[in-house]
C-alpha cells in the first residue's frame, strides 16, 4: 500500500484491504478470515473459487461478483476468494 496517498473507495485495493484488515484481524485471533465471518460451517463451503488481480479496486470486484451471482443464480452463495 501507498502510505503517503489518502485511501479512497475507488482506488482501496487487496493490497490495502490485506494489510489493513485481514492481516491485522486474523493476527489477532490466530485464525483465517472466513473463520471471522462466516456464521456457521455451513456457511464456509463455497460454491466457487475467484482469484483475481490485487490492485484492482475492491469495489469493482464486488462489482463484479454480483453481477456472476446474478447471471449464475448464486445469489447467498459463498465464494472462496484467494485472500480472503
């Protein structure tokens, strides 16, 4: 992450979503992200594996996720994303 630059939601990217919450969190309590969120077992099976560019916004590939839920009647699915 740029540290001299303001974050902003268009430009937050993995590189900053994982240096400023998941590394810091899962530190924290020694365990996986998922593990933080998810509410129960059943919840942690995913449906589908997305693996992606880092530095593209996080926005954008949420974006981008819903629009595959949709078009893939997934939607409440999980996903296993690679750094998450």
């Amino acid at each position: 992450p740029n540290f001299e630059q303001p974050l902003e939601l268009q430009t937050f990217n993995l590189y900053h979503t994982s240096h400023w919450i998941i590394k810091p969190a899962t530190l924290r309590y020694t365990c996986s992200f998922v593990e933080l969120v998810a509410q129960d077992a059943e919840t942690q099976f995913p449906c589908w594996f997305v693996s992606h560019a880092w530095q593209e916004a996080v926005c954008r590939f949420v974006a981008c996720l819903r629009q595959h839920a949709e078009l893939r009647n997934a939607l409440g699915l999980a996903y296993w994303v690679c750094a998450y």
